[in-house]
C-alpha cells in the first residue's frame, strides 16, 4: 500500500474529514477507507480535501489487471463550500457516469493504454488537461489474509479449493464457470474470505482436461462432490453450489442427479440442455439446439444470441429441460432482465411452474432490471460484450453499466444470505461485509 491517510489512530472517517481548517497550498489530500488494501467485493469511502470552496475538479481513476491490460475512469465533480468532496454524497456531473455513485470509479472501468495510477485528483473538469492536484493508489485483492489456496488434482478433478482462514470444517462451495473454459478463481476466492471452503472447478481448457466440450458427463462433476464430501476441513453432509451461465446449468444437473447437494444458486441458468446433451450413467438429457437463422444484428453492429434457441415445445414437459424436481435442496435463481445470451427470466419461469408442477415449493427468483447475462460480484465493470466460444465472434452480453452494478451488490449480498442460510455457516465469518 503506497497510500496513507495523514490521520491519528483512533480518530473516525467523520472526525477526520470535519477538519476543514484552511490549507497551505497544495495540501490536497486523497482519504480512501479502507486505507491501503481491502477485498475486491468490499466498498471503498473516497474524499478529497483541501480543494478551494467549489473548486471543480476531475477524478482518474486507472486500473492494471494480472494480464497487463489497463482499465480507467473518471468523472467530473465540484467541491463543497468547505472545500471537502465525499464521493458518498457529492453527485458526479459527468465523465464516465453521472450522480452520487460512491463505487462509480470501480464499476465503471473501461480497458485503457495509457495511466497506471489508482486514483487522480486534477484541477478542472478536463481529465487530460487539468493541473495533477493529488492522488492514491489503493490495492483490492481477492485472497483475504489468511485464506488458503490449494491446487486440486483428485482423480480427474481439476481446480483450486480456497479454505477459509482458522480451523475447520467450512460449509463447502464447488463454483462453476460459464462457455470461457479453464479455471477461474476470482469468486471462489472471494466465497473463502466469507467462511466457506470453495472450489473452484475446470471442466474443459484446462491442463490435462478436453480441449473442447461437446457433451456434459456428469460423473466428471461427482468425482468433484465426492472430493469435497470426504475432505478433513469441509463440513458434511452437504455441499453447495454456485454456477453461472453454462455452468448454472451444470450445476442444475448436479442437484437433479447426484446425491449430497444442499443448495444451489444458478445465475443466468438456462434449465435446459441447451447446445450439448447433458449424460449421467444411463441417463441422456438431449439437447434444445439451436437454430442460427435466429441470430440478430445488435445496434452495435454486434451479434444477438438471444433468440437463437429453438422453441421449448411443452414448456416444462419439454424433453430438454433439466429434471430440477428431483433436487434435494432449495434452489436460487439470479435473472438479469437485459440478458442477451437468452432469455433467463422466461427460462426461471418455465423451471418454477414446473417444480410447483411436481409438488415441489416455488423457488427464490431475483430479477434485476437492465442487468445482463454476466452477473460478477460487485463491482466488476460491466463486460457488454465479448467473443463466445458457441460462435467464435463478439456477441453482446446486455446490461446499462449502473443498474447492471446495482444488481451485482445486491445479488452478492443474496447468495451470500442464501448460503449461510442452507449450508449453515458460522455467521460471524461468513455475513457479508457490505
Ligand atoms: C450424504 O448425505 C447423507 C444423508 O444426509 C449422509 O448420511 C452422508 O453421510 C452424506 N455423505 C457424505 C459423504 O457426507
Ligand atoms: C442472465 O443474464 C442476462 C443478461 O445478459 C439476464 O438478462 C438474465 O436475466 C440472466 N438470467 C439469470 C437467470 O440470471
């Protein structure tokens, strides 16, 4: 951590920005709370002090990920009459958004070449004119101290369990990532550092794994369950299980058929079999397919998927459609309404009447407005678009940037809610620190 708050210990974030005395010139200050570092899904507070009364100034914020590539945004805000601008109250007035959005310089990070510094604090409302005022590099990571990070090479298996820090078991996670392949472990890790024991699973694209995937086979994803039943520092009988996209589905089937499954969170699930048939033992759940006459031209110029789904012929009773009814726990499904990739809400519809059609409960749908199919932990920009190994081209995502971020916090808190609740964590560790 580069960056100090000039601030003595034991005084508060209201004490420390009520001190409005008169500065000597260039005594402008950047305050970030957390100082120094905090975890990716936390808030961070941003103030400037020391500006003149009204001053307006240019807030640049940049951004390198792990792979080299630089992100930025920046807006343009005015200072108060005591010369104090909180990003928790002052609006934005324009730039990369606009209104009071305190996460505003996070969420909406956009791939750039050009700076390397967290946070910049310029004279004016032209970002690439204004005279540098002050500035803070502030550090958000995904491993909280303390949490463990193991590589899995069980059997087949394939990925990293991250372990929570102090002495087990943990209630245990297997989260599952979408089309992209490999192995992701950003939100497993950040699931480590609210309590619970998270595996984050490969199942193509990876080491010795297929290259390619042109079927699901279920007996891959129960070696994975039974490694985390039958491990020291997992808490049994059951396991839950977080996927998005693709993987929502996977692990849809993971609940319907294997046994041990506490709880599952599909975000943008489909229900269905969609472009792959999905096969355990003797079992076949054949494909929905696809029919690319479907496919639209976006305004973008971009591709649209969203429609390119052939017909669920029977609803419910369609033969694609995963056999949800047979999960033994409950399930949550996360809607973004704006999804592009297909139609998610329609798909939780279809999956709720047919489990109240099998005598089951109605389960848990949260459907967010403007949000599209990619739904991160909070305060990952929007990705609106991106090329989908289903085409090998850009297609477009859905999603407006703010209400697309809102979604993302609050869906956060829910899963998190959600798996405290089924798998029952130790509360105090695992309650979101939001
Ligand atoms: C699976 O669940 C059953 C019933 O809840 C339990 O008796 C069994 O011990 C569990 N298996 C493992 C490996 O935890
Ligand atoms: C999936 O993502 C899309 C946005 O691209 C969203 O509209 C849809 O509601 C999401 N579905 C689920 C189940 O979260």
């Amino acid at each position: 951590p580069v960056f100090r708050t000039p601030r003595a210990p034991g005084q508060g974030w209201e004490n420390d920005l009520s001190r409005r005395q008169p500065r000597a010139a260039g005594m402008v200050t950047v305050i970030l709370q957390p100082a120094g570092r905090c975890r990716w899904d936390e808030p961070v507070r941003i103030a400037v002090r020391g500006l003149a009364p009204g001053q307006p100034v240019t807030l640049r914020a940049s951004l390198r990920d792990e792979k080299g590539a630089l992100f930025r945004a920046h807006a343009r805000y005015q200072a108060d009459a005591g010369g104090l601008l909180d990003l928790a109250r002052a609006p934005a007035l324009g730039g990369s958004f606009v209104g009071v959005e305190p996460m505003g310089l996070v969420w909406a990070l956009e791939p750039d070449k050009r700076f390397w510094r967290f946070l910049e604090v310029l004279d004016g409302h032209e970002p690439d004119a204004g005279r540098l005022l002050g500035r803070a590099v502030h550090e958000r990571d995904f491993l909280r101290p303390g949490v463990r990070r193991e590589p899995v090479r069980a059997g087949r298996a394939r990925g990293t369990l991250f372990l929570p820090p102090g002495p087990g078991p943990f209630p245990g996670i297997i989260d599952i990532c979408g089309i992209g392949g490999g192995l992701l472990e950003y939100r497993a890790s950040l699931l480590a550092g609210h309590g619970f024991a998270t595996l984050a699973l490969a199942y193509y694209d990876f080491e010795d794994l297929p290259k390619e995937i042109n079927s699901i086979h279920l007996d891959y994803f129960e070696e994975a369950l039974c490694y985390m039943l039958q491990h020291s520092e997992v808490k049994g009988p059951g396991i839950g299980l977080l996927g998005i996209s693709l993987g929502a589905d996977i692990c849809l089937s993971m609940a319907s058929f294997l046994k041990n499954i506490s709880a599952t969170v599909s975000i943008n699930g489909s229900g269905f079999s969609a472009k792959r048939g999905i096969y355990y033992k003797q079992t076949c759940i054949p494909s929905l397919g696809h029919d690319f006459r479907r496919l639209k031209v976006a305004f973008s110029g971009l591709l649209d998927v969203v429609d390119i789904r052939n017909d669920i012929v029977g609803g419910h009773e369609n033969p694609s459609m995963i056999p949800i009814e047979k999960a033994q726990g409950p399930i949550l499904f996360i809607v973004g309404q704006d999804d592009h990739n297909w139609r998610s809400e329609l798909y939780a519809q279809i999956a709720s009447e047919r489990l109240q059609a099998h005598g089951k409960e109605k389960p848990e749908i949260i459907s967010y407005p403007g949000t599209g199919h990619y739904i991160e932990p909070p305060y990952f920009p929007l990705c609106p678009a991106s090329v989908t190994k289903l085409l090998n081209k850009p297609i477009i995502w859905g999603g407006e940037p703010r209400a697309h971020s809102r979604a993302q916090e609050d869906a956060w808190k829910q899963i998190l809610t959600f798996f405290c609740k089924h798998l029952g964590a130790i509360q105090n560790i695992a309650s979101p620190k939001l």
